[in-house]
C-alpha cells in the first residue's frame, strides 16, 4: 500500500482499523477468567477486507 498516495480521511479510517483490531487489555482477560479473549472487532488481514 502505497501511503503517499491516500487522503488523509483514508489514512485516518485506517489508522481506526488499526486501533481496532488489538487484543482487550490483559486485565480485562484476567478479570473474566479469559471468557474474553479476543475483540469483536478483530479481524484477520487475509480473511477480511477493509472498506475504506
């Protein structure tokens, strides 16, 4: 991906979906006795393409 290229309404959308696909804080791990161990919002780069 060329970023030099892209607007910077393109480039802030990604930078959400970056944001968006980490893991929940450790603690929250923990604290739910790993019941929740990953986001709903994660995503894998090769299963789902991103509408920017």
């Amino acid at each position: 991906m060329d970023m030099g290229k892209k607007t910077v309404g393109v480039k802030r959308r990604l930078a959400k979906f970056l944001k968006a696909n980490r893991r929940p804080p450790l603690w929250v791990i923990l604290k739910t006795n790993r019941r929740f161990t990953r986001s709903p919002k994660q995503r894998n780069w090769r299963h789902k393409k991103l509408k920017v």
